[in-house]
C-alpha cells in the first residue's frame, strides 16, 4: 500500500537521510546546549546587580548574541562558508553543516538560558550569598536547579529549530532530509519524495516535543 503512494522513494536513501538528520541534530543539540548555557551564565552573571556584574563584558556578549541570533539561517550558512572549509576541510556533508547549526542555535539558546535565569526568585539567590556560597557552587545548587525545567524547555524549543536548520542546509549540500526532499523531491518533480521526507521530518519533531514535554513535567515541582 505504501509503494502504492509513495512510488518514488528510494527507502535505502530515506533512512540515510534520515540517520544524517539526526546526526546532525544530535551533535548540534549538544554542543548547542554547552555553548547557550556558557553564554547564558554569563549574560545572566555579568548583568546589572549580579555576581560578575560587569557593563563591559555583558555589553559585548548581548552584542554577539544578538548579531549572530538575528541573522537569518540560510544566509549564515553562505557567511560561513570560507569558516567552515577551513575547519572542516568540505562544505559538503552533515560535518559540514555543524558549524553553522551551532553557531545559528547556540545565541538563541543562550537568551533563552538568561531568561530562564532572571525567572528564579533573588531571594533564593541572595540567601545562598549570605551563607557565603561562592559562585561556582551558587551556579551548581542554586541557578541551575532552579531554573532546570526552563532550560530543558528551552533545549526542546532549540532542538526543534536545530531540526529545521538542517532541512535549510540539506539544500546548499549538507545532506539529510532536506537534502533530499530538494535534490531528489523538489528537482525531480516527485511530490511524493518530498512529502515522505516532511513526514518523517515531522515525526522526528513529535518525538522532540514528547521527549521534552515529559522532561519538563517530571522536573517541575511547582
């Protein structure tokens, strides 16, 4: 039944670009998380009234953020090109694609960190300084405990993003899905193809979504 409706899929090459998709989410997701929660604390840290107040250093991280934040995906892939080649050797291939999915995911994770931060209670935080906790372990037991369900809420949001970035860089090489809904969908005039390639998208969203959702349901304890 399924040959039936989807005549033109080459299923050996829709599981292959299926498995590029999520490796290049999953490596993302990862390095994304390191970098946005790095960024973050030090947005949130270095901000007005904070531990590391510093108007510099904060003025110059919110700078970057919001550059690199603003700029569209598919435009920060072409600005990254010679980066990438230097990096990585190729612009070709899901290796390649991961410099740009960091660096496009890892400031918006980073607000989304700093948001998350400004929602814990000052007083939970002042406390912990009264006692004379110092920073790392204010960072350790008090900031991200906290603020873990928002985090993980925001990591879902990112990862969900993640996936639709490389759909936009499948199409200029990365490969994946969006590789292939374009090369052999769109190219080919075989709708089916594309279609197919949405869907499995869509379910690999789904599973993110549920994965996350649940995540932050048994983290919450409000």
């Amino acid at each position: 039944m399924i040959e039936q409706w989807f005549p033109n899929v080459d299923w050996e090459k829709m599981w292959e670009a299926t498995y590029e998709t999520l490796y290049m989410t999953s490596i993302s997701v990862v390095i994304t998380f390191i970098l946005g929660m790095l960024l973050g604390l030090l947005l949130f840290l270095t901000s007005k009234g904070q531990l590391w107040e510093n108007k510099a250093v904060y003025g110059v991280t919110a700078v970057i953020v919001n550059v690199f934040r603003s700029i569209p995906f598919i435009i920060l892939i072409v600005l990254l090109i010679p980066f990438t080649k230097t990096i990585m050797g190729t612009i070709i291939g899901e290796n390649a694609a991961l410099p740009a999915l960091i660096i496009g995911a890892a400031p918006f994770y980073a607000r989304m960190v700093e948001i998350a931060l400004r929602e814990i209670d000052k007083g939970v935080i002042e406390a912990a300084r009264a006692m004379g906790a110092s920073t790392w372990t204010i960072i350790q037991k008090v900031l991200i405990p906290e603020s873990l369900p928002a985090l993980v809420s925001g990591l879902t949001v990112t990862a969900i993003a993640l996936v639709g970035y490389t759909a936009m860089a499948g199409v200029i090489g990365a490969g994946g899905l969006g590789n292939l809904a374009f090369l052999d969908g769109f190219q080919r005039s075989r709708n089916d193809v594309t279609i197919m390639a949405t869907i499995v998208i869509l379910v690999i969203v789904f599973i993110i979504q549920f994965i996350g959702d649940t995540a932050v349901r048994k983290l919450d304890k409000r």
